[in-house]
C-alpha cells in the first residue's frame, strides 16, 4: 500500500525535502543491518533534532505508519531492520559531540557520533570512555546505547549501560522526555534511562545522551597464555580473579578459531599443534600496579597449566597479541561467508560446560562451530557456520541454534550478552524468559507505545 | 474500616498466625521510618518466601487492601511507611545469605540480609560489596535495592545499582518474575532488574537479589585536608579530578557541621578558626598505586590552597579521620532534634554555586543549614535544622527547601541523589521532571500495578 502524499509532504515540510528519500538505493540500503536479512522500509526520513523527530514521529501516530529508528546500522539481530516496512528513521545527521565536561567527567552527545571518534576525542585529554564493541569505528553511541553493547573492556569497565547517564528521548505519541541527568546519583522517580538502555529501540527514539567519563588509565600490559585444553584455560581464568585482579581484557580463543587465524594470515606458528585454547590478557592503570597485577596474571596462566606464556615488551608486540583477536571475524569467513553468530553468556565458572556444549553439537549435527570471546564475563561468541546453498547444514545449524540456547539457560546463562534479540532470536525468548516476564515487558513496552509502532517485530515472539 | 475476617484469615493461612500481627505495638512499630512521620497499617505480615508474598499479594489484591513492602526502615523519605494504612509487608524473616560465589563473583541474597553483615561476609574472603549507606548496620539490602542506595563509595565505585544482577519479585497480581541473572552481561528483553531499582517499593516486592562482587583493595590511604573557602575546596576536588584520581571517599564537610562536631566531641581542634570546609579524601588499591594517587591528592589539595593537610600514618589514625564524618549525624542532634536532611546532588564543579545558594537562604529565612556530604558525586547533605516547637521556623524552612529544590534544578542537578522521592518530597517531583516525563512514569507504574495498591502515595504528586 503506497504512503499516503499528505503524509509524505508532512515529512518533507518537517525535514527538508533532501532529507525524505523513496528512491530504491535509500530503500534497499536502509533497509539492512550487519544480520544481512532485510526487509525494504516504505521511505526513509533524516531528521535533526529532536523537534523534527518529534513531528515525524507524531505523523506516523497520524497515519499508523510504522517507525524503526537506525544508528550505525551494525547490529547482528536485525535490530534496526523494518521488518514491516513503513519508516526508517535515520539518525545520521545528528552526529555532534556536543560538550566534552573535563571537570565534570562527561560527554553530552548526539545519537550518531561513532564510537571510535568519541573514545578518540576523550582520550586526547586523558579521559576514556571504555565502551568497546568490536565495530567501534563504524558503530554510534545511540545503538550502542540501544543495544546496550559490551566488548572485551566489559569484564572491569562494564558495559554500555553503566556509562550512560540521561538521556533525551522522543517517545511514539511525539512527547519529548528527559531522563536521568548529569550527576552521577540521581533517585528522582523510576529510573526510565536504564530502562530505554537496551531496549533495542522499541521504546523510545533517543536524540542526545549524556554519558559519564572515567580518567585513561596511562599504561597497559598484554599478556598471551596459551593452553592444552579450554578447561586449563578457564581454570586460569579463575586463578587470575582468586588472585583478585580484574583485567581490563580476558579473551579467550579457542583452537578452531586459533586454526581459522593461522590460515588467514598463514602464520602457522599461531595455531600450534596442541593448543585448544589461548587466552589474551589486558591489565592496565597507574605502572607499578600494572607491573604488580601482570605478574600476578602470568603466575594464575603458569598455575593452570599454561604451554607457552608471552608478554608484550612494547607496543608493537602489544599490537601483534591483539591482531588475532582482531582479524578472527576475518578469518572465520575463509570457512564459510555465513555464519550465525551466538553471543551467549553463562557464569564464567561454567565457561568448560559451554565449550564441552559446542563439541556435543559439533558432532551430533556435523558443524563447524569456531568460539571466542569475553572469558572474564563468561560471554562468548559461538559462530555456527554455515556453506552457502546446502540447505541440510542450514537445518542442522538451526536444530544446534535452539540446542544451543537451551544448554546456556540450563547453565543459569543468558542467550545474548551483547547483541540483544532483535528479529532474529525473538522466537527463543521463551527459553530464557518466564511467560510472566514476558507478559510484563509487554505491559511495559504498551506504557511507551500503546499504538505498537515502535520498531514492531522486535524482542518478542510474534 | 476494619480488614474483613477472610482476608486476615487467608493471611493466617499463608503466613502463620504468629506472622499476622495487628496488636498496637507492631502498627505502631511498623507504621514509621527514619522520616519521624508515620502513619500506622492496618496490619503487619512477616511472611518467609516468594510464594507467601504472592499469595499475600493476591490476598490484597482480592480484597483491595494496599500493601506497602519494609526493609529495615530506614528511609529518610517514608517510603515504608503505610501513608494509607492497610498492610505492611515486612521482609524481617528473609534474612539469608544464601551464596557467595567466589569462582564467579557473585553474591546471592533474601532482601533483609543487612548491608554490613554481607560486606563483613564478603570481606573475609578478599571481595567487596562497596555500597556504603551511613545506615550500613542497619538497612537491608533490599531495602538499598529499593531506593538505590548510595553512600561515600559511590565516586569510585557507583550505587547500589552498578551491583545489582538480578532480581525475583512478586507483582501486585501475584505473578512472581525474575529478571536478569548470574551474568554481568545480559540483553535478554528490557532490563526491568534496573527499573525495579530505585522504585521504592512501588513496581515490586523484591524477594532474591543476585549481587555482583568485586575484589577488595588491599591497601587503602586516607587524608584530610581543611580550607579557608569551599571555592578552594571544590577547587580541590576538580584538581584531585584533574589529576585523573578517582578517589574511593571525597567527602566535604562545611565549618557549620565542623563547628557542631567538635562542640559535640569537644575537641576544639576539629574546628580551627577560619576553616569553612573540611576534606577528607581516601585512595585504595594496590599499594604502589595509593602511594602514588595519595601524592596526587596531597598534590592537588596545596595547589587549591589547603590550610592544613593530614594524612593517616596507621589505622588509629585513619579512624580518627573517619570520626568526624560518622559523628556527624549525632551531631547536628545537639544543634536540634528535627532537621531536614536534604541529599541535593549537583554536577560536582557547580558545589560552590550550590553553597552559595544555601548561605543565601541561611541569611534570606534565618536558619542553621549544616551541609556536608560527597563532594566527588556533587552530592550535599543539606541539613535545614528545626526548634521543636517553633512554627515560623518551621514555616521558614519549608519555603527555604522548595527554594533550595529550585536552586539546585537550576544547577542541573537532582532533588534526590540518595533518599528518594517517598512521600516526603512527592510534592517536589514537578519541580524536576516535566508533565510528559511524569505520565510516562505513571504508565510505567500502571503497567506493573493497574489497581494502584503497592505503597501507594509515594513518588507521584497526589
């Protein structure tokens, strides 16, 4: 059904006519995210400010059009994809860094500043903003805000949501609300920021975010541990928090994904024969500390059964620890182009019953299922891959998917630590999720959008 | 009018009869906070589980009964208090530590575990819990999950609610619903875990608490530094800041509440002539890195002008520090038995405007106005003290609170960073949030509590 023309020209006097676009690149481009299944939007609209937000989102109340707002546009689950056409609300022009408050310790930012380029401009003067998904240079602080994104600095810093201070929202009825505000302690009525934190834009679209600073902390050390098994591995993971330090990175690769690298980048020696696992480890802040927590690091990994133990002298060797952790999205696609990528999270005691989990799959359903990630939050990056057009493995990988999800909620897990449910896990919910939960989220999600034109399609099973 | 006969029978079923109290004793008992202005229940039910407070919930649902959930009671801001009768649900019973999970960091507690005796449990064994409300030996957790309890900490180590996990409660209709989980990361539906904190006992009765831990610093430095103004001892906190320290404590205290400190204690030294503000700062940590961050602090308080710097050689001498601070409550008693504790929260480089404000409105309504509190967190305690008995006062200080609200909204700051809303400051939330925010927190209520009888008359306006 074609958009009705008083409600195009609504959108053209709200935004500018550049800025309302219905050609089929702006609808095949906005209508995908990083899950690489899309749906086209019926038009697509780029507001700045909140006002024009405001009169966008008051047109389609008026019309009963559906909204999805999109950041960076680098989900994995389908977040900002219009699964039921209708409009998508891009957020690109409201790119500002609006104020950076030394004295104060915070940021106030538009919603489309990338994340990469606000971490850049704080730590120019000393500052840091710890939250690092691995697409921090293409993704904004407004999905990370909506998806509430972690990355490896998680496990000491926390994630998205422990940074993000208030917020100025639009909701679907047009209101404009702020929540929370620019102290730290703020007990004024229900905390409505952490609630929109993660909510995946179905709640609110959010226009300007304050978020709080921590000092940068002047030196780092990196470590690499390399081990015979993912149990050696994990119990080095626990030596090294009964030894009391928290890394500021705690990564865990294990040999199918070590293998995947070693070919990519055809440097055999980084996929020795024998190893299962490698952990790469990141602790930082004042230099005698570093130097203190580091030896500790290195005593947990030699307690635990570590074959081979290196420790970055300078920043060049620091960069060569890291470039395998950062070329494994990379590497994984040399197996195949499409995988399904899991970021499931389980206590991290149980980090060896998740692996022990993934080899059951791996047999019974005949798939190769490279893991990695955050050991020290336990949230690890379970990539089920998929050959392009053999419909079996598909199957297969699907049935492993729902086994998957089962085996992580039995260990008292979660089925995403990072990415959130979007359109593509909506179906699982109620694995990990009571029906009466479930129920309250979607009185919740009605107290927002009572109309259900927020980003429908999302979180919850349809 | 009196409960009817079935539902305090059904109460008696579910409970126990000796957890069915309604003699004058218990609905006085029950019916006041740490505020001083009660009003009594109806009843008191002490039930011992989730599933006696669900079918005590539905008991009140049925017959339309409000019930108001209590911690340890005390609240500053009458949250617990039965401000329209009915019942008091008292979690007394649920008082265990049920786990404390080294491996994985974690602590899972019932709602009346006190504050000070998980930190001692915790302790013991190397982890921290660094919530520290002044209350410490006698509120509860749950009750600290309720109103998001903060304390001298938080600086360095955020609120109760960078602590909370997870949570199971019962909803007013019965439904028992847990959110969150055992991981630190989880984006699994909307967070409800942090919109129950800091609900006040409004959304939910909070009946299991899964706690994050973290390891306990080793080493700790404290200093106490005074000033000739609060300009240069806010000076100071932004050059700690400057300096990138983040110190665990930054606690302010004006020549007012020194001046009634060393009349209480009788120690004249505690308030030398032309000091108007006290600083005491802690750093802890590895001990190279206090060593270094305790010189930062010494540092920083001589460029802004310290007239006196101290720094602990030893535990007596760190305790001594400490009195100040902890005598404080005790006394401002000897300056009056009524004062309106007031926990402002402003950006932490606005402190001296703040200041500012309240000696304007000491000389503008004639009053004593000790302050003191959490300079890092730009959290005041703003004591407005009261003659028993003196009406004028007592009108004055009313009209120099709503202009102390206003002030500090004006700042860019909360009315709140600590005690909440309750009922007391109800009348205030205008002052602070704007008409489309309120209704948006009405429908979130609404959407948990349609009927309205969960400790109804706290947070919103009547």
């Amino acid at each position: 059904m074609p958009l009705p023309s008083e409600f195009l020209d609504g959108l053209r006097a709200a935004v500018g006519d550049p800025h309302v676009r219905t050609d089929a690149a702006a609808l095949d481009t906005y209508g995908a995210d990083a899950l690489k299944r899309g749906h086209p939007p019926d038009v697509v609209v780029m507001p700045d400010g909140a006002d024009q937000v405001s009169t966008v989102m008051k047109l389609c109340a008026r019309f009963r059009v559906p909204l999805v707002p999109r950041g960076g546009g680098t989900g994995y689950t389908g977040g900002s994809v219009p699964v039921r056409g209708g409009l998508v609300l891009s957020l690109e022009r409201m790119n500002r860094i609006l104020e950076i408050d030394e004295d104060n310790l915070i940021a106030l930012v538009e919603p489309n500043v990338v994340t990469g380029d606000l971490q850049a401009a704080v730590e120019k003067i000393g500052l840091f903003y710890p939250p690092d998904p691995a697409s921090l240079d293409r993704s904004v602080i407004g999905g990370n805000v909506a998806e509430c994104a972690g990355g490896p600095r998680a496990f000491k810093y926390g994630t998205t949501k422990q940074y993000v201070l208030g917020l100025q929202a639009v909701l679907p009825n047009g209101d404009i609300v702020e929540t929370g505000g620019k102290v730290v302690k703020n007990v004024v009525g229900y905390d409505l920021t952490h609630l929109l934190v993660g909510s995946e834009g179905t709640l609110a679209v959010i226009t300007r975010i304050i978020l709080r600073l921590v000092p940068r902390p002047p030196v780092q050390s990196t470590l690499r541990a390399t081990f015979a098994s993912i149990a050696d591995a994990t119990r080095a993971v626990c030596e090294v928090i009964r030894a009391r330090v928290v890394p500021a990175a705690l990564e865990l690769i294990d040999g199918d994904s070590l293998e995947a690298v070693a070919r990519y980048l055809n440097v055999r020696s980084l996929a020795p024969a024998g190893t299962a696992a490698l952990l790469l480890l990141e602790v930082d802040g004042l230099a005698d500390a570093v130097e203190e927590e580091a030896a500790r690091c290195l005593r947990a990994c030699r307690a635990a059964g570590a074959t081979d133990l290196l420790r970055a002298r300078d920043d060049a060797e620091r960069q060569e620890i890291w470039r395998v952790r950062r070329e494994l999205s990379f590497a994984l696609r040399t197996i195949s182009p499409i995988k399904f990528n899991h970021d499931v999270v389980v206590p991290k005691g149980r980090i060896p019953q998740l692996f022990e989990l993934v080899e059951r799959l791996k047999r019974d359903y005949r798939l190769r299922i490279p893991s990695f990630g955050h050991a020290g939050d336990g949230n690890i990056h379970v990539n089920i891959m998929v050959t392009p057009g053999d419909e079996d493995e598909m199957r297969r990988a699907h049935e492993a998917e729902r086994r998957l999800f089962e085996g992580v909620v039995a260990l008292e897990g979660a089925i995403s630590g990072e990415h959130g449910i979007g359109f593509a896990k909506a179906k699982y919910l109620p694995l990990e999720l009571d029906a009466a939960t479930i129920a309250l989220m979607k009185r919740v999600k009605a107290a927002f959008d009572p109309e259900g034109l927020l980003n429908p399609g999302k979180i919850f099973p349809q």
